[in-house]
C-alpha cells in the first residue's frame, strides 16, 4: 500500500497518556474484542458479517450499497476493495466520515486549497477521517489516511479532523449491530495512533506539494495513501492493560 508520499508515526508512548484516555481506549478496545468474540463463535467475522448479504464481491464497489449512514451522529462508512496487486496481503478496507451536520459549527472545510468551491447542500462537506485496513480472515492490519481524491471528500485541517473523532458514532443496529459497534470502537481503540496519522497526513501532502509541485496537490493521482500503520488489536490491548498496571503500581492517578 505505501508509496512514495506515504509517511509513517512513531510508537505511541503509552505511559505519557493521561490515565482517562487510556481506560477509554482500554473499554473502546474491549468492545472491539467483543464483538469480534460473538462472531467467532459461529465462526463469522467483522467483514464477513457485513458482507453476508452482498452476493458478488466486486472490486471498487461500496458495500453495503448506500453506505452505512447514521442520520443522528451524521457518521458514515463503507466497506471496498482494490485490485489485490494494489494492497498486498489486504482483502479490504473501510472508510470512515463525518458529515457537517455532526460537527461542531466552528469547524469548516479549509478554503486554502486551490479549487475550494461552496458545497452545493449544507451537509455535503464531508471529511474523512481514517481508513482501516482489514486481511482476508477479517481482522484489522493497517489504519491509513489518504489524500483527498481518493474518498472525494472536502479538505479539513488536520486539526480539524482530529476533533471530530469525538463525534464519530454509528448507533444504528443495520447493516450489522456488532459490525457498527466494532467500527465505532476502532477509533476510541487506536484514537492516539489516529490522531497522529492525521497530523502526519497534511505533513505528507505539505512535503509532496514541495517535492513535485504538482498544479494540485490534493488531486494529484501519484498520492494516494498519506500516512499509515501497522496494528494489531490485542498487542494494542496489551500495551494499555501494562500501562495502566504501570500506573497503579506507583499509586498514579
């Protein structure tokens, strides 16, 4: 998946994180496990489960068709694929939204970018926020962000987009309860991982635009994957639970 412009983040200092984030990414990542647990008992998995229905699985289409959409929160995903030659070891991936009707009203698209048009509809504007990249036996490999072609999405400073993870829910029971849970619960899970993948995103096209000096960067097709992560749910698991053991064994707070 990576190319050129692709940057990647230091490890997360687990230890420097305030005790209430760590028992937050701790529980998110307890409703990741769990929902994970209930599917393996009848041997499904998250993309497994979303996908039950689909029929055909075709490269490049969304899935479920629509999106999934929550009209309280304004949060959206779906679900696709890539030619395989184009993510190795990759069966699919999701991306994740937030639309402006769910953000707080300070936050706006950037007008700095060189095509900056008004959105034509008040809910139009949305921003991604992260892709999450999952293997063929339905487990999540990768977190990336992108450059904005690729999702068609309105441009917000990172800064921006770091503050609407607060507002990223999918509280619906369709496609898939647990589905939606798990998707939710990711970005509580990886939230500090997340945020530094975005800082690194808008650093990525910042270095691109100087290397190449393309007309414009955000739809220059050469820079696809902005930043990237390998993960892996129960080593992150592990490094909160030793944290905060870390933590209450010196009487911390």
């Amino acid at each position: 998946m990576k190319d050129a412009g692709t940057l990647t983040i230091d490890p997360v200092d687990f230890d420097s994180l305030p005790t209430d984030r760590l028992q937050a990414m701790l529980a998110a990542g307890e409703t990741v496990q769990d929902c994970q647990r209930v599917l393996e008992k009848t041997e499904d998995n998250i993309v497994g489960e979303l996908l039950k229905s689909a029929g055909t699985f075709f490269e490049w289409q969304h899935y479920p068709d629509g999106d999934v959409y929550d009209h309280e929160t304004h949060a959206q995903y779906y679900y696709h694929a890539h030619p395989k030659d184009e993510r190795p070891g990759e069966h699919g991936h999701f991306h994740t939204f937030l639309r402006p009707k769910g953000m707080p009203k300070n936050v706006k698209p950037s007008r700095a970018v060189p095509d900056y048009k008004r959105p034509e509809a008040n809910n139009d504007a949305l921003s991604h926020l992260i892709a999450i990249s999952m293997d063929r036996r339905g487990y999540a490999i990768k977190l990336f962000t992108t450059n904005r072609w690729v999702t068609g999405e309105y441009w917000y400073r990172a800064s921006d987009v770091v503050k609407l993870l607060d507002y990223f829910l999918i509280d619906i029971a369709q496609p898939s309860w647990p589905v939606n849970k798990w998707v939710s619960a990711m970005i509580g899970l990886y939230r500090p991982q997340i945020e530094a993948l975005i800082q690194s995103r808008d650093e990525s096209i910042d270095l691109w635009a100087k290397g190449k000096k393309p007309d414009n960067v955000y739809e220059d097709r050469d820079l696809e994957v902005t930043s990237e992560i390998d993960i892996d749910v129960a080593d992150q698991m592990s490094d909160i639970r030793a944290a905060l053991a870390r933590r209450k064994s010196r009487g911390a707070a």
